[in-house]
C-alpha cells in the first residue's frame, strides 16, 4: 500500500530557506527549531516568538443546524458562546475516550472548529458519522489557509501595528475579524499553547509569507525569533498543558485527564455521554505533575511507583528551561495524587525519587 507523503504548510519554503530542522509531525513536514530549543523557549517566556501552526485542522461550519452538529458531537456547551467567542470542548467517542481536544470559534458568520493536526483524519470522519439530520455543512479549509502564533508578553505589540482592529477587545479566548497590512483577511484569536499571552492569526495562504514577514518585520525591536516544535512542547508541558498522543488518548477518559470541567452532562445527548457520566464518578486514574530529585528525564511510558509497585505512568517529561528541573506529567491511581506525595520514577532502569507537585508547572506573573 502505497504511503502518502507529509503535507507542506504555505511556509514549508521559508522554513527550509532559514534554517528550519524539518521533521514529520502529525502528517506534516514542520519545523522542530532554528537555533536551539531552550533559546527558542526562552524567546517565548520574556519576549515573542513566531510559530507556523498551518498543520492544525481548520472546519469551518454554516447552516442553521452547525450548532446542533457540534453540540452533538462535543462535551462543552457551545450554546453558551457568544458572537467573537472561542471555547476549549472534546470530540468524546461513544466510550468516553478521546478523539481530540478541539477548539470551537463563534465568528459572525457561523462556527470554526480547530483540531490537532494529526486528528483530522479521525475528527472529519466523526462528523460525517453523525452529520445525519444536520441542516449544515462543513468546509474543510486546513490547505487553503494558513495559521500562525505569535506567543509571549509581547506579542500584542507585534500583531497590533498591523490589525487594523483594536487588539484591546480581544480578550482571552475571543476573536476578532479584520484585516492584516492592509488588505490581508484576517481572524485573529487569543488562546495560546505556551503559558504566555498570545496571537493567533488565520491567513489565505497565498498570503503566508507575507503575513509571516511582516511580523517578523514587526517584532525585529522587540526581538522576536521564529521557533519551532520543540519549543512549542517544552512551553507548553511547563504550563500544564495536555497534548493528544500523551496525556489524551481514545483510551483516556476526561476526567482522569483533568478536563471533566469541559465535559456538560446536562446539556442534553451528545456522543458518549452515558459512558462519560460513569467515568465522572469513577475516573480510573489522575492526571499529577511530579518533580523528580535528580535530572534524569521521564519519557512517557516511564512506570510512577509507590514503594516499588507500579500506580501508574508518565505522559510527558522534560527537563524544563524556565524551572530547571526535571518534571513530568502522569496518570496516576487516584490514592497516590495527592499534591506532597512520595513517589519513584523508573527512568530506564534508574529508580528516580519523586514528589506530587500542583499543576501547572508554570504560570505566567500577572500583568502589572
């Protein structure tokens, strides 16, 4: 059977051109990093960085039934959003595991769903199972538009000079739609995946290198350095952040991955529920952070024990640039979560001693 080749973002060439470490990601070819992750991470914590996203998935929904579909195939009440408003739900499967995390834009003209990239394949499939009824449709516009995150304290002051709306109304979690230099359509949105204040911008992709360009342009002042991959994980796993693959899975249930806060059993049926309301009273398993004594790494897969018996394992690991210290996230047996609690890491055959510490690792200072 032949093997389909990696997809390209609209900024495959520039990425290529500047020194980008291309590695396949998800069914893509995407940059790792330019320089050095931890220069990269750091970047993000005390200035800005650019990151191409093009590789996330892009649904754009419309119709008089759009609500009803998500509302259908999702946890999270997307009712409840208002016009300009972006919301964090699950795509659950009819166990209670995980499709994806998604995120589910309200723009004026209908509804976007934003998914990981790798998860596409199985979120478009999930939609045309459950698309019967539906007075709507979707348009899958992943490759005719491109995505870039401008992440960190100062960010704003990058993408402000060339919006021509006010970035002051876009608040955590909102939108807005304008236009870029001047005749570029854009959405602009404020979520981020780093711990940091953040931009996202979607762009036709015949217009990415320029977008991409001009914000580098904007940022030169205030330093700003494209990143890649690598540092989007390590920014990310400090803040706590889950990522599909890790700490979601179609065999972990939301609960046990500490987001039932996005899962709504009483907004009526939706795909899932029944098993999700029995994993809400018994989740199996809880998502921890824990602090290992020394500097080994915890990679996933790493057995977390209690006096020599295995209670459960690691997600995500790394030794974090901002913390330095060596940290991971694991499902654990819900008796050996609580935060202080004495625990081992097996790092290869190494028994790493280990603490229970509160999620997140990191959080941003607040704004003075």
């Amino acid at each position: 059977m032949a093997v389909a080749s990696p997809l390209k973002t609209p900024l495959f060439d520039w990425h290529q051109s500047h020194g980008g470490r291309m590695v396949e990601f998800g069914g893509w070819l995407m940059p790792v990093q330019y320089s050095t992750i931890v220069e990269e991470h750091r970047a993000v914590r005390e200035r800005v960085g650019l990151f191409d996203i093009s590789h996330m998935g892009r649904l754009t929904f419309d119709g008089p039934g759009a609500l009803d579909w998500i509302e259908r195939v999702t946890t999270n009440h997307a009712a409840k959003l208002a016009v300009n408003q972006i919301q964090y739900s699950l795509m659950p499967n009819d166990r209670g595991g995980l499709i994806d995390d998604i995120l589910v834009y309200r723009t004026p003209h209908g509804y976007t769903i934003v998914c990981n990239a790798s998860n596409r394949p199985n979120v478009v499939p999930q939609l045309e199972a459950h698309r019967e009824g539906a007075d709507a449709n979707f348009i899958d516009r992943t490759l005719d538009t491109a995505m870039i995150a401008v992440q960190g304290p100062l960010a704003a002051a990058v993408v402000q000079p060339l919006f021509d709306q006010d970035l002051g109304a876009v608040r955590y979690y909102r939108l807005a739609m304008g236009r870029v230099l001047g005749d570029v359509d854009t959405v602009v949105s404020r979520t981020g995946y780093t711990g940091e204040d953040g931009l996202e911008l979607i762009v036709p992709a015949g217009q990415a290198e320029r977008v991409w360009a001009a914000l580098l342009e904007s940022g030169r002042a205030h330093g700003i350095i494209p990143c890649g991959l690598g540092a989007r994980d390590t920014l990310r796993f400090e803040a706590a952040m889950p990522l599909y693959g890790h700490e979601l899975a179609d065999d972990i249930n939301p609960y046990a991955a500490g987001l039932g806060w996005a899962v709504k059993l009483d907004k009526g049926e939706f795909v899932g529920r029944e098993a999700l309301r029995a994993f809400r009273a018994s989740p199996g398993s809880t998502r921890v952070g824990l602090r290992l004594d020394g500097k080994r790494i915890a990679r996933q897969g790493a057995w977390v024990l209690q006096g020599g018996v295995k209670v459960g394992e690691v997600t995500s690991g790394t030794f974090a640039p901002t913390l330095q210290a060596s940290l991971a996230m694991a499902l654990v047996e819900t008796a050996a979560a609580e935060a202080g609690t004495a625990l081992e890491v097996d790092v290869r055959g190494h028994s790493e001693p280990a603490k229970v510490v509160p999620l997140p690792f990191y959080r941003r200072p607040a704004a003075s």
